[in-house]
C-alpha cells in the first residue's frame, strides 16, 4: 500500500485513541443529505473483485504525470509551515480556521489537484469518527467510501476513520466545502483533461499512480497494467485511478477504478478491476 494511504490511516487512528482515552477519563462527559443527482457511484453492496492470476508477467503502459501544484501558503498562516514529511495537520482553537469545526485541518493536498479552476488553495477538513457508517457507497471491501449525496465527499480509515470535506481560501475568507453540489458549482465547467484529472481525484479521494513496474514480488491479475491517464469522450472525460484495499485482514489488491465526470462536473464509476497484490499482506489485518 502506498506510503500515503497508510499515513493516513495511523493519523487518523492515533487521533480516535486519543480523544477515546480523554473520554474514558471523565466522569461523565447532520446534515440533511443533498437531492439525489445523475452522480450516483455503485450500489451498496460491494462490488465484488476476482483475484485470478495471470499465466503471463503484465505489460505496462507509463503515462508523464502533468506538472502541477497546488497553493497552500494561507493555511500555512494559520497552521504553520509544512513538516518534513511534506504534510502539516492541525486544529485551530482561535482564528478564522477554528470556525468551521473540522477536528482536523490538513494538507497540502497533491499537486495533482491544482488544475482546479479558479485554483484557491486548498485543504482538507476531517471529521472523525469512531465506527463504520451505514448507507455509504462503498468502493471494493472498505477503506474507502464515496458519498456523492451526504454532507462529505468521501470516508478514509478503517474502523476509525474521518468524513473528509475541503476548504479553500476564496475572497480573503475561508470557506467550508461541504458537498460534490457545493464543489461542482465551485469548480464547473470540466474543459480540460488536467482539469478532469484535479476534480475526479478531489471528489472520490482516489489515487494517481505513474511510473508503474514490474516487482517479482506481486501477484498480477490482468495481462495490462496502465498508469492513470485521462481518456476524453464525447460528453466529457473517463479518468483511470487507482484504490488500495487496505482494511480488513488480507489480501489487500490494487485495483483500477475508471471514473467518467461531464463537463458540468457529475461524476459516477464505470469500471473496477483488481490489478495485482503483495502475497506478504496477504496474512496481514487492519482494523
């Protein structure tokens, strides 16, 4: 799994243990969902992943990321400069961040995001939680959920895990973006394939991989293996990333997820395969 995804899942954990300990150290101490859109992602139940093995080593297509970035100078005014892990996390108690009650501030997201338009700088907004939530629309197993009609874009962690939503930095104010509905009357139309790629990875929280190779390691299910490019099409663009399946007790495979998102910014999945697997996760467990 990539160094990211499991950053993000120990940041949210070790957050959800400590607010329970400050819990069990006293005595005693929603929204209404957006209308329902053509944004629909996959029925409830999980769509189901064959894990069959290749005769043949895959081919590998390698794509040249685009050259973006993403503004975070603001949010480093109110969180201070980002850490040497290239990331910085906090919770503001006072100033214009503390208002909007995000258990967690946090970024800078990737540089792929920054073909949005207008480009705000731009952050995360965690909510955390401490149990899994029924009526979400799950993508594989688990470890990640995308809620195109809730007041988040999408869940990351396991057993604990956060609602994530964004902020941007718009007019001299922060501003809480709350829904898909809020962000595609933000970001809309779609008129270019970065521009895609930026929107598609901000909605479902997924991840862009290139420079893609063969490891004697893994275990491959398909005979290609792309790296994510974006494909335009008649009424808009189909955008190739990738989820890791990282809860639960193993095996944990990569698999492709193809999204199509129209010009006006609705976005739904049209594909799902699993691509390959590290046999050395396969006995490991992530709750």
């Amino acid at each position: 799994m990539s160094r990211e995804a499991c950053q993000r899942i120990l940041g949210l954990s070790m957050v959800m243990l400590l607010l329970v300990g400050c819990d069990a150290g006293q005595a005693s101490s929603t929204s209404a969902p957006t209308t329902a859109t053509t944004s629909t992602l996959s029925p409830a139940t999980p769509t189901p992943i064959l894990l069959t093995p290749t005769a043949a080593l895959p081919r590998f297509i390698n794509h040249t990321p685009p050259e973006l970035a993403v503004d975070f100078e603001a949010f480093e005014r109110e969180c201070g400069p980002v850490g040497e892990h290239g990331v910085v996390t906090c919770k503001p108690e006072t100033g214009p961040l503390a208002a909007l009650e995000c258990d967690e501030i946090s970024g800078p997201p990737s540089d792929l995001l920054g073909a949005l338009d207008p480009a705000y700088p731009i952050a995360h907004c965690t909510t955390l939680q401490g149990e899994k939530t029924d009526g979400v629309e799950w993508v594989s197993l688990g470890g990640y959920a995308y809620s195109p009609q809730g007041d988040y874009f999408y869940v990351a962690g396991c057993m604990l895990h956060g609602y994530e939503r964004y902020v941007v930095f718009r007019d001299t104010q922060f501003v809480l973006i709350e829904t898909e509905d809020e962000f595609r009357g933000l970001f809309a139309p779609i008129e270019t394939a970065d521009e895609a790629l930026s929107y598609v990875l901000a909605v479902t929280g997924l991840n862009a991989y290139y420079g893609l190779e063969l490891d004697s390691e893994y275990e491959y299910f398909v005979d290609v293996i792309e790296d994510t490019h974006v494909d335009p099409v008649a009424d808009g663009y189909v955008v190739h990333l990738f989820q890791e399946e990282i809860c639960g007790c193993g095996p944990h495979p990569t698999s492709a997820v193809d999204f199509h998102v129209t010009p006006q910014g609705y976005v739904r999945q049209i594909g799902l395969e699993a691509m390959y697997k590290d046999p050395a996760e396969d006995n490991m467990c992530i709750d």
